[in-house]
C-alpha cells in the first residue's frame, strides 16, 4: 500500500481531514438554520438554497475568476432566498414546512436549470491554510489543509452563540422564537424578526453551497449536495438549537462520513457502502438515545412548528 | 406619591353573539387596593384586558388621573404606567429569570452586561420581601415562584397601576398573604393603585378597600368592603338564586380496594424522580385526599394515573388487575379522571365543546354505531344534556373549547368524567379558579360519586377542601407519603407540619 508507512494511523488522520472538509457545508447550513428556527421559523428550502449556492458561486467564480465573489453571491442568494420563504411564511394560513418543501423544489430545479452550460468547466478553488507545512508526510500534510471557510463557519457558530446570549438582537430573536404573545406584548415586531433570521439563515446555507462546487468536491453537478442540506437541518434538532453544539454536530457527522474513504485508502474497501451510512447511523441513534417521550426536548423554541 | 387614578367608562366587548361586558363604568382612586369579584365568565378578565388594550373594546373611555387616554396596544399602557400579571403565566419558558426581566425593559442596550444587570436586580430584590431564583430557566420554576416573579417584574418596571387576574390562585396562603401584604404597603404609601380579580374573600376582606361586581357582563355595583359582609358579596355575585345545598356524605364503611399503588416511581420533566417509591389504597365509597404543597410529585402521580406519564418502577393495580393507563383498561374499569389546567391536560383546544365532551365515547355508540362512523348528532345532543346538568357557560354545543373561560373549561371536562358513573375518579385541583357557587357544586358531585360507591382520589393544593372532602388524608412530600391519618381524627397541625417537610 502507497500509504507512506503511516499505516493504519492513516485513518484517523483521513478522518480529521475528512471532517473538516465534509463538515464545513453542514456548520454553515446548521448554523444558519439554527438562527432561523430560534426566531419560530422553520426553513426546510435550506437544500434547495444550498445547491442554488453552489451553482451561482461556481457560475461566478468561472465567468470572474474570482471565487471569493462567488462566495458574496452565493451568500446574496441565500439571502433572498430565505427572505422569500419568511415573506411567504407571513402571510395568513401558510404553513413553514410546506412552504419550505416548495422553495426547496423550487430552488433546486432552478438551480439545475441555470447550471447546465457550467457542469464541464473547471473554476477556480478557494483555497486553503497549510497548517501541515512542518511535516514531511504528505498524508499529515493533506489532513492539516484546513480551508478559509472552515475557520469562517466556526468563527460565526461562537459569534451567533454569543450574540444570542448577550445581545439585545438576539434577546429580541429568542422572544420572539419563544413566545409571539409575550413578543407582541414588547412591542416586538415578530414578522420583520423572523424575517431577518430567515434571510440570514438562508445567506449561511449559501455560502455553505458555494463550499461544494467551489472546495470540496469543487465542482459543480446536479448530485452534488445529495440531502446535506435537509441532513443539516434535522442536525439543528440534534443540537438542541445550540450553535455552538451544531458546530460539534457537523464535525462528529463530517467524520462519521469520512470513515469509509478513509478505510478505503488504506486498503479496507469491504462495506465501503456500509461505512459510507455511518454518518446517518450514528444520527439516528444519538436521536433515540437521547429522546424521550415525556422529558421535554429542552431548549426547543416555544414557537417552533406552531402551526396556525 | 405618584399611584394614579382610573376610571373606566361605558365598556363593551362582544365576542360573536355573547356580550362579555355590557357598558360596564368602574372607578378606581389613587392608593386604592380594588377587588373585581364575579362569577366564572362573568366578564372580569375582558374588563381588564380591554383596559390594558389586549382586547379592542367595542366601546368604552379610559380616564387616567381625569384625563382622557387611548389604549389600543398593551405597550401604550405600559408607557403610561399600567401593568398587568395575566390569568395565564407570561414569563418566558426557556429564559431565565434574569433575561425575562433585562428583556422587558424599555430601553435595552445593544450589547447587554450582565454582571451589571445582575446586580441592578439583585438589589431591587433586596427591597423586596420575597425573590425568586434569578438564573433558573422560568419553565423550572413552580407555579407559585412564577407568579411571585410576574409581580415582581411588574413592580421591578415600576408600574403605578397594577392589574392582578387570580394572582393568588396559584400562591399558598402563606406566599399569597406574603404577596399581598407588600402590595397593600404599597399601595398605602401611595406608590401603586391595584385592581385585582379574586374569588377569594377572605383575600377581599383581609386586603381590599373596594369591590366592584359583575355577573354575567353587566356591572352590578362598587361599593367599600366597610359595608359589605360575605353574604351581601354573594348575593351581588350570583343573583337571587337559591344556592344548591351542598350533598350528605352517607356514613358508610369504606367497601373493597379498587386502586392499589406498590412502590411506584416516577420521573419528572427534568428526569429526577419526583414519586419516590409510592404505595396506596383506595377503597370503594371513600375519598382519599392527597394534601401537599405544589411540587412534591402530586402532578406526576397524576399524570401516571391518567397515562401521561410512564411509571420508572412500581406497579398499578384496578381492581386486583394489573393497571398500565391505557384507553381499555379505562374504559373497563370504569376510571374517570379530571387532571390540573383542564384545558391543556384533558382538552383538544381547538375542538368543540361536543367533540370534547365526547372524547371519552366517541368510538362506542350511540356516537359511533360501529366503531368507524362518527355521528354527529348523537355527540351534540349528549353535549347538550351534559352543558345543561352542569350549567357550563357556552355559546353552544360547536363552540371551540378555548374560547370558554376557565371555569367553565372546568366544568365541561367533570360533565364528560362524571357522566361515565365511575368506579375510580381522580381528581387534581378541582376547584382551582373557580367562583364560590361553582366551588359548593363540584364539591357536592364529588361527594355524590363517592356517595354513589366510587373510589376518589383527590389531589388539592387547598387543605380546606381536603379537610372538607376526605375520608382519609395522606400527605406527600419530596415524592413519598409523609403522613396517612383518617379524616375524623386528622391533626391540622400535623398535616401542615408534614407538609413543610417536618
Ligand atoms: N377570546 C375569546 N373568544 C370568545 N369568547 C371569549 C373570549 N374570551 C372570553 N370569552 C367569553 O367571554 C365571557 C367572559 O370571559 P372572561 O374570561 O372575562 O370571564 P372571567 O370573569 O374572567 O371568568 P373566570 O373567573 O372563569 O376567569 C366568557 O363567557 C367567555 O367564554
Ligand atoms: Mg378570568
């Protein structure tokens, strides 16, 4: 085997790569759903504003050559994106979840509708921090590549746990998160809340996309995100609505999922499909281990999937 | 010197084709300490949410120190300096107490410095005479520090005028004296001017200088509680109405066990056992009441009994048979259940009333033929009968549960248990926030049950009512039985000492 004598040290090494790169879209989507549900909102289109992302990040970044502006406009994207599916929600008798399943279609069509001319080409790459340059492995090397965006997504996770802790804008979130009539009661303008919520929610998801098709894999197709986007929502549950606890969540599912490339890349290729539905195993089974029919599901916001 | 007067003029509300309050005027002076008294539905909570502009009022002049105010939106009273502690808990479940109070602060800064915070409301609860936990999460709190901590966040944003609905129904008579007493100071100095809903005189008497009464939206009358005694304030209340006599407990020796309890536990929300190993009897004819302050596994021992909640060790017995709380076990032995906060415990609130009183029966005929078909006719005309008997206020049969008032919630859920003649009835609290005449009649159906050969389990946080009610008294603390005495022999001293955990 080619694996540099590391021998079967190579895997947990493939992991912790495997988990920085795999988990970076689900920090960025969780973490921005997570704002989103802590203000009472539900935005399920998450998937589709995630490959909607991916595309017009790659789309950029090909006809620019800037994939940092990609990025930007990934991040615009998303953005409007979740301010239409808060501005829907708001209206009389529409319920989140079908709203969000909707824009989620939608979106996606949409996406690969718009996308088909840039399937071949090859964009630009993001980039990366070389914090392995003191080693001579190139496997140690290759595992320390941490990304920009990586740091970016964990940056905002401690930022958005802070400012939902102490500051007045996130007090006024989780009121309105919470309970709508104590909300009201304050003078809390929860429409134009959860709308902001939303739209930024919506800006994370595509940024979270714009890493797909312009990191890893780094490019862009039409089974590109394949359901991260959904997974990171129900991570968001799994996390308790905590950002910081999302964050852990991603690394956990991002190096769950990077256990069978990495078996494989020391030489252990039997159940590579088994091990590949490790990350939605070990999910699952945290989900039961931890639930209960009558404790209840501390921290989930009051208002969450009240349906009116 | 700043409590201000009140004066509220002409107010209406309809809600459909009910008149809530029909031009109703109160007066409230400077200082005063005023009880709003009434019947069950009899328009007390309107009258104040319209003040406070919760409700648009279809008419109606609000005079604030003489002087003309509009009220459309609770924020605007609360800038002129109304406050109001709701029926209904309003505090913030998953928040702290600390961020309940920062957050409804007028002017919030951007960024919030806690330790400042802290402090600042630390030492206003050095002026008060009671405080709550500051860092626990409110939905920890039990109900009678929630209510403490709605009161004081009121005075803690120095309101002038305060709105109390039933602020001591969750409050024992200790904590509600407690309470009571520092507002009354208040109120005294001139700071505060209080309007307060009660069905308790012995609070009117003891705290009150003022009472105005309404029945059935209309006002009735304001006069000082100088000139009243209890029984002019009833008949205010109800009306010439012949009151119903209050039922005979037969002397009758207590027959077969029907519910026995072995050693059972259960968790609480949070996960710590809040029954602790838990054995009792109950007998046929006999009432058993479970005295106890509120959060010493009196809700979960109920919710268990009700299967809404799973048992971690023990086990349940009806009838000698092994009792696991599920619907045929129910409905086979005949188990009639009227849990605490009706309208969340034993109610779908956005069905109707028929479709509510008809949960118990709506898959055994006449309602359902066949156990597939649902018929609708039969569900109504029963829910007819059964609103009549128990005189629940309803703008009929179809209207949705959640719009009664709390006690007729109360009453439309005993009409659905008790109609079944049950062999067991357990009951939680039932005659929380309920008026007197209301109290006197569910009391008596209670005693009827038991009178009639069924087994009663009555939980109450009232110890009058247990004393009043019971064969045999338990009392439960931290989760186990401190205390078991008959009735006819119970040592009030005792009980109250068991019940403060000595
Ligand atoms: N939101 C609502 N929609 C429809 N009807 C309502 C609503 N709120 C109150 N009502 C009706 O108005 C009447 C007066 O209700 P209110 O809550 O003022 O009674 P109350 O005097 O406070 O009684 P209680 O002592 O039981 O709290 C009741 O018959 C009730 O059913
Ligand atoms: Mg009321």
């Amino acid at each position: 085997m080619e694996n540099g004598g590391l021998g079967l040290w190579g895997v947990p090494l493939a992991m912790l790569a495997g988990a920085i790169r795999v988990s970076t879209p689900f920090i960025f989507v969780s973490v921005g759903e997570c704002l989103t549900e802590r203000s009472g909102r539900i935005n399920l289109g998450l998937e589709g504003t995630l490959v909607m992302g991916a595309m017009s990040a790659y789309a950029i970044a090909l006809t620019t050559g800037s994939p940092w502006l990609g990025v930007l406009v990934a991040a615009c994207v998303g953005l409007l994106l979740g301010a239409l599916h808060a501005g829907i929600c708001q209206l009389p008798r529409v319920n989140d979840i079908a709203t969000g399943i909707g824009l989620m279609l939608l979106a996606t069509g949409l996406a690969f509708f718009l996308g088909k001319p840039y399937i071949q080409p090859k964009a630009p790459n993001l980039g990366a921090i070389e914090l392995g340059w003191w080693s001579g492995i190139p496997q140690v090397r290759q595992a320390l590549q941490v990304n920009y965006l990586f740091v970016v997504g964990i940056v905002s996770a401690f930022a958005l746990a802070w400012a939902l802790k102490n500051t007045r804008w996130g007090l006024i979130v989780r009121l309105a998160g919470e309970s709508v009539d104590a909300a009201l009661a304050m003078g809390v303008p929860v429409g134009r809340v959860r709308l902001i919520a939303t739209a930024i929610g919506g800006a994370f998801a595509g940024v979270g996309g714009a890493f797909l098709s312009l990191y890893y894999p780094g490019s862009w197709n039409e089974g590109l995100s394949s359901g991260q986007g959904l997974m990171a929502v129900a991570l968001v549950i799994f996390a308790r609505w905590d950002p910081i606890r999302c964050l852990w969540a991603s690394l956990l599912f991002g190096a769950a999922g990077a256990i069978s490339p990495a078996l494989q890349s020391v030489g252990i290729t039997e159940g590579y499909y088994l091990f590949s539905a490790a990350p939605y195993v070990l999910t699952l089974g945290l989900m039961i281990a931890t639930c209960s029919p009558e404790r209840a599901l501390r921290g989930a916001p009051g208002e969450l999937g009240a349906v009116r | 010197m700043n409590a201000p007067s009140l004066e509220l003029i002409g107010f209406s509300k309809r809600f459909g084709g009910l008149a809530a309050l029909d031009e109703v005027s109160v007066k409230i002076v400077p200082g005063a300490f005023h009880a709003l008294l009434g019947e069950n539905g009899a328009g007390k909570s309107t009258l104040v949410k319209c003040a406070m502009g919760y409700y648009a009022a279809d008419a109606g002049e609000i005079l604030l120190n003489g002087r003309q105010v509009v009220i459309n939106h609770p924020k605007q009273a609360h800038e002129l300096g109304l406050g109001m502690v709701y029926q209904h808990f309003t505090l913030v479940p998953n928040m702290t107490v600390l961020e309940n109070f920062v957050l409804s602060r007028k002017h919030l800064p951007s960024v919030i410095d806690w330790t400042v915070e802290r402090q600042r409301l630390k030492d206003f609860f050095d002026t008060t005479p009671f405080t709550v936990p500051l860092d626990l999460p409110v939905a920890d709190l039990a109900a009678g520090q929630k209510q403490k901590a709605e009161i004081l966040r009121q005075l803690y944003l120095k309101r002038t005028l305060l709105i109390l609905d039933e602020p001591t129904s969750v409050l024992t008579p200790d904590e509600a004296d407690e309470v009571l007493s520092t507002l009354k100071q208040m109120t005294r100095e001139l700071v505060l001017t209080i309007v307060t809903i009660t069905h308790k005189f012995r609070e009117v008497n003891a705290f009150c200088d003022t009472v105005t009464v309404l029945r059935r939206g209309k006002l009735v009358g304001t006069r000082p509680v100088s000139e009243l005694d209890n029984d002019t304030m009833a008949e205010m209340m109800v009306g010439r109405r012949e009151t119903r006599a209050t039922v005979e407990r037969e002397q009758r020796a207590a027959g077969k066990t029907v519910l026995q309890i072995e050693g059972l536990s259960v968790a609480n929300t949070v996960g710590q056992l809040a029954v602790d190993v838990l054995s009792l009897d109950i007998h046929a004819g006999e009432i058993v009441g479970v005295a106890g302050v509120s959060g010493n596994g009196q809700r979960e021992l109920v919710e268990t009994l009700a299967g809404q909640r799973h048992a971690e060790a023990g086990v349940m017995k009806v009838h000698g048979e092994r009792y696991t709380a599920t619907r045929p076990e129910m409905i086979r032995h005949r188990i009639a259940c009227l849990p605490e906060e009706p309208l969340r415990n034993a109610c779908v609130a956005e069905m109707s009333v028929a479709e509510n009183m008809a949960l118990r029966s709506f898959d055994q005929a006449p309602a359902s033929p066949d156990g597939v078909r649902l018929r609708r006719a039969p569900m109504r005309d029963v829910a007819r009968r059964l609103i009549e008997a128990y005189r629940v206020k309803t703008p009929g049969p179809d209207a949705p549960i959640k719009a009664l008032s709390g006690g007729n919630v109360q009453r439309a859920v005993l009409a659905r248990e008790l109609s079944s003649e049950g062999d067991l009835l357990i009951v939680a609290n039932p005659c929380f926030g309920l008026d007197f005449a209301a109290v006197a009649e569910i009391r008596a159906r209670i005693v009827q049950a038991r009178n009639r050969g069924a087994a009663v389990l009555l939980v109450s946080e009232d110890l009058d009512e247990i004393l009043q009610l019971s064969d045999r008294i338990v009392v439960m603390f931290d989760g186990k039985l401190a205390l078991q005495t008959q009735a006819a022999q119970a040592d009030v001293g005792a009980i109250g000492r068991a019940m403060a955990g000595h």
